[in-house]
C-alpha cells in the first residue's frame, strides 16, 4: 500500500507519484485563450455546432414567448404594439448576438435628442415608443465603471458611447443582455470591457477535437479500400527512369480496365489485394465527443443533434425537461429583468398608462397533450371543490389562490382580467331567478 498524505487539501501518493513533481498531471493547467471576433464570426458562418450552440438557446426562449395577463382589449393593444417594434425578434437578436460576442443591447428609440440622461417611462404617452434598434457589442463602447457602492449601477458602466461618435446613451435607453458572466469584471479583456464572454469561449476546444474528429473520419472514407499490388523486382527496377514511366501507365491501365468492366489485368507473376478499414468504432468515438459538446453547450443531444434517444426505454423526456427548466430559468433571471423598463414603456406606448395589475407570464416550452391538459384541469378543479368543501380557508383567500392556480397552469389564462371586469361575487338564488324571468 503505498503512503498517502494530505499537502494543502491536495492528495499526494508518494510511492505511486502521485501529486508529486514526477506526475505528469501535475503540469496541467489553464491559460486564457481569447478569441476574436473575426474567430467567433468565422466559427459561427463556417461550422454547424457552433452556430446551433449560439442559436438554439436564443430561439427557444423567444419561440413561445409570451401571455399578457389583462383585459382581452388591452392585451390586442400591447401584442399589437409588440407587432409594430417586431420586439420578439429584436430580443431573439439582441440574445444571438450576446452569445456570440459576448454582449449586445437593444435602444430604445423614443424621439428624445438628448439621450445621454436617464429615460422616464411616466413621460411615455400613446405611441411614444417610435422603435427599437438593435446594437452588437462593437458598436457600443462603455465609460468609466461606477465604484459608488451606493449606487444601483455599482460595478456596472455609468453610460455607452456609440462607435465612432461622441453620442452618449444612459443605459436605463439600452435593454443589455450579456453572454456568459466574466467572473471579474476588473480583470476582463479591453475588447469586452463592461460585457461578458463568448458562449464559445469555454467549449471552444471541445468543439474543434470533434469536428477534427469528424474530418479524420470522413478522410478515412477515401481509405475504406485500398488495392495492393506487389510486382516482382519492383523497388530495385525503379532506378531505371524508363521503368517508372512503364509502371505508372501499367497500373493506370489496369485500374482504367477495372473500373470499366471490373476485370483486372495483371501479369501471372504479379499478385493482387484489397485490404479493407474497419469502421466498427468510430461511430461510438464520434458520438462520444458529440456528448462532450452537448454536455458542455449544457444542450441536450436530442435537441442539439436532432437524434433519437438511444438506451432501453429512453424517450430523451428527462433531458429536455431539464433543458426546458434551464430556458426557463433564463426567461425569469435574465430576460424579464431586462425587459422591465421597455415593458413599462411598451403598455404605456399602448395603452396610454400603466395599469399596475397589468402583467405577463412566459408560455411553457414543454407542451402537454390534449389529454395530459384535460387531466391537469379536471385534477385542479377536483383539488379546489374538495379544498373549498373542507371550510378551513375562507371563500376570499381560496377563490383568489384558486384563480392564480388556474392562470399558472394555463387553463383559464384570463381568468384574473375576466374577474376584475365582471367582479368574484356570484348572484344569490333570488336575483337569479329574476333575471331568468325577466322577459
């Protein structure tokens, strides 16, 4: 057994070499590889995984998008208004964009001049939202850093300048979205300063050993046969010019009259053989770094790949569950808090006010059959009668946690709007009645 102790938190086999200087890992490490826009850009128009990588996130959380909760009259204005800025593909953009270059932002166009003070959303009348522009990283230069930890833009750029103008924008104008968090600010890169990194910056190197992979296989195509043909004296005939020339039009010819009617010609003292590669393996070895770049895109294969679950009993639900969640995740802590101020612009610029009741939910990804959707509903109005027969909750307090429930899920999404119209109370018997005999 050999003699194991602990340095510093670190496991050290002496007599195995383990930890020691003699181990050969223990020369591994990480240096910082940047990659330029001109690689980014290069990865993302000449290769598939890293286009789909920067892509699919994006489309999946913009693809359902979104359900106002209001009044039926006031979400055709707001989804109307939606429509006139093009505001979900703008998002989708503005998202691609971020991971691809780490950062981009939309600008919120509202006809002000002066765009270098912070935008008021009160001031938002009908129509006052003109458009919505859409700016890469490149095009948007941070200043200085705030350091006051009093402020809530601590450790965030007071303004943006645009590029090659002395035009400056508050960033409360700019709907910023950010690619994968720097972990120190203070010690990014000049070329995304106050942004975030590539999506691609850490998987970068998984995604090239596969598509390596991938192009060593398909060179090994061109070798699946290769015929041998071993001629008497061959190596010491060669030193002859004249003989180079007969051997070369030789095979040309024997090759020309096998590929026309497959019968080859060769001398009674030449001999002929095919040898063939093996491809047994290289299916699972291609597969097996096509899972490392899934694992490390965090995209499950079955989306990524548009394979079929493999394995006894596998349908690929549970991954995608999991990857749904994470899209999700990224709808309500990153996209909804930096869509605040241009939704609060955006029902202004429909409605003319701010009604506070007014508010959304992102439509799941994962879509139930008709019949698990029949289930679920008739299961949450069997779980509300027997709550509400029970009379341990007063009517008020259950009716309001019941309509919430039911606009959750999905089965009676205006529920809330419909209750704020027409009021929660049912009629008494009595007045019932005199409405039925009412001629």
């Amino acid at each position: 057994m050999g003699v194991v102790r602990y340095l510093s938190d670190k496991l050290v086999n002496l007599v195995a070499n383990l930890g020691t200087e003699r181990d050969k890992a223990s020369g591994s490490t990480y240096a910082p590889v940047i990659l330029t826009d001109e690689q980014l850009i290069n990865a993302y128009r000449g290769a598939w995984l890293p286009r789909k990588i920067v892509d699919i996130p994006a489309l999946d959380a913009t693809r359902r998008w979104r359900a106002w909760q209001a009044d039926k009259a006031q979400i055709e204005k707001i989804e109307a208004e939606e429509v006139r800025l093009d505001l979900r593909a703008k998002v989708k953009q503005a998202m691609t964009r971020a991971r691809l270059f780490g950062g981009a932002a939309i600008f919120i166009g509202t006809g002000e001049t002066n765009t270098a003070v912070p935008l008021n959303p009160e001031r938002i009348q009908s129509g006052g939202l003109k458009y919505l522009a859409v700016m890469n990283r490149r095009q948007l230069s941070p200043t200085e850093i705030e350091q006051d930890p009093q402020s809530e833009r601590f450790g965030k750029p007071k303004a943006y300048r645009l590029a090659d103008s002395q035009l400056e924008i508050h960033p409360s104008r700019l709907v910023i979205f950010s690619g994968a968090e720097h972990p120190d600010p203070d010690l990014a890169p000049d070329n995304i300063f106050g942004w975030g990194d590539s999506v691609l910056q850490a998987i970068f190197e998984a995604i090239k050993q596969s598509d390596g992979t991938m192009a060593n296989v398909a060179s090994l195509v061109f070798e699946a046969k290769v015929d041998v043909i071993r001629i008497p004296d061959f190596m010491q005939s060669l030193q002859d010019d004249g003989y180079r020339k007969q051997v070369l039009e030789r095979i040309t010819l024997a090759a020309t009259a096998k590929g026309i009617n497959g019968t080859l010609l060769l001398d009674k003292e030449e001999d002929y053989e095919t040898k063939s590669a093996s491809f047994g393996t290289l299916p699972d070895i291609i597969d097996r770094f096509l899972q490392a770049v899934s694992g490390a895109a965090d995209i499950p294969a079955t989306r990524l790949l548009g394979q079929s679950p493999s394995g006894l009993n596998s349908t690929g639900e549970a991954d995608l569950r999991n990857y749904y969640d994470r899209i999700q995740a990224l709808q309500e802590l990153d996209i909804t808090p930096a869509l605040k101020l241009l939704d609060d612009c955006l029902i202004r610029s429909a409605l003319g006010s701010r009604p506070a009741q007014i508010h959304y939910v992102w439509n799941p990804l994962w879509q139930p059959t008709a019949k698990e959707r029949s289930e679920i509903s008739k299961q949450t109005a069997e779980t509300v009668k027997i709550l509400g027969e029970t009379k341990l909750w007063p009517e008020d307090a259950l009716s309001k946690a019941a309509t919430t429930l039911l606009v959750e899920q999905s089965v009676l999404p205006g529920l809330e709007a419909a209750i704020a119209e027409f009021g929660s109370e049912l009629p008494d018997e009595e007045e019932a009645d005199d409405v039925t005999a009412t001629p």
